[in-house]
C-alpha cells in the first residue's frame, strides 16, 4: 500500500511569504520548494485577496503589540551596548517615526532621470514633451566625467530603491556595474598618453 504524505500546514505568515514571492516574479514551483512544501500545497493561496486583506487588519488592528515589546526590548538591549551613540532618552518609536512626517514624491520617469543627470534645463523641458527628441551626434560621443557618472548611478539606485517588489535586486546589479564602471574609469585615468 502507497504512503500518503502528510501536507504541512501553511502558517499565515508563511502564506504571505509565498504570495510576495509569486507576485514578485518567482515561480510557483520555486516557491514551493523553498519553504519545503509539496507543489500542490500552494494550489489554496489562489485566495490571495483574502489573506492580503487579513495581512492588513492585523497591520491596523493592533495584532502585532507583542512584536512592538520584543522591538522595544532589542532595542534597550543594542542600546545599552552603545551608550554614547544612543542617548538614554530615544526610543525605537524615535527611528520607527523619524520618516513619518516626510512628503512623499512621485516616482521618476526615464526621462526625469536623464534630465537630472544631463542637468540641463533644456532636457528637463524636453522630458515634459510627449515627442521623443533623438540626441545629437556630439551628445552620443561626449565622455562623462567620473562625477557625472557618480551622479547617474547615484539616481538609478534611488530610483531602484523606491521600486516595489525587484527594486533591491535591481541594486545588487547596479553596484557591480557601478564597480565595472568605476574599475574601469580609474585603468583608462592611469594609462600613459
């Protein structure tokens, strides 16, 4: 007679966990794997709605008091290890509010991007134009300085950051393109002319 394999129950956090997962672009299959679940299992998270919505009024309705004590607590404990770098008086609610009063902005387009590295008014005008202007040829073969480069990638990774889901992989990327980019501009630099 054929054994049949216990499902494990999938707990609510987990669930949330897979769904993220899924969301952000991993396959199913993947995801299965790796909170060690048979396939199939995943087959009720198709009920996403209603576990999104529970994620959310545990969020508003105060579920999560005891992690707020064990973040209290932690927090004691790491401040305790560095007395002169946290003052007796801050509390982790201190950190976890210090952005609340921020404005928030629009995310920037492609174009906005661009506008702000070439920092010219001229292209901040044109990325407000619906028509799509080709550069000239001297833009297509100007060099940029080390600065500029700097600046540039300085953006994309804001840009990166503020992405919901893959922007933090899209980060690790750039770091190590930045590091291709500024490895080579310091070989070019010290080469003879």
């Amino acid at each position: 007679m054929a054994s049949i394999k216990k499902r494990k129950n999938l707990d609510f956090a987990t669930k949330l966990k897979a769904i993220q997962c899924v969301e952000a672009g991993k396959k199913c299959s993947m995801v299965a794997d790796d909170i060690g679940i048979p396939r199939s299992t995943l087959s009720p998270l198709k009920n996403k709605a209603h576990i999104k919505a529970k994620a959310a009024e545990q969020r508003t309705s105060g579920a999560c008091h005891g992690d707020d004590k064990r973040i209290d607590d932690a927090f004691r404990e790491v401040a305790s290890l560095f007395p002169a770098a946290i003052p007796p008086e801050v509390s982790a609610d201190d950190f976890v509010e210090a952005d609340c009063n921020i404005r928030a902005v629009v995310s920037l387009a492609n174009k906005d991007i661009v506008a702000a590295v070439a920092g010219t008014q001229d292209a901040q005008a044109d990325s407000s134009s619906d028509e799509e202007d080709r550069p000239d040829e001297a833009a297509a073969t100007r060099t940029f300085s080390a600065t500029e480069v700097a600046a540039a990638f300085s953006l994309i990774c804001r840009c990166c950051g503020d992405m919901e889901g893959t922007g933090l992989s899209h980060r690790d990327s750039l770091d190590k393109i930045e590091a291709s980019v500024f490895n080579f501009i310091s070989k070019t630099r010290s080469r003879p002319r």
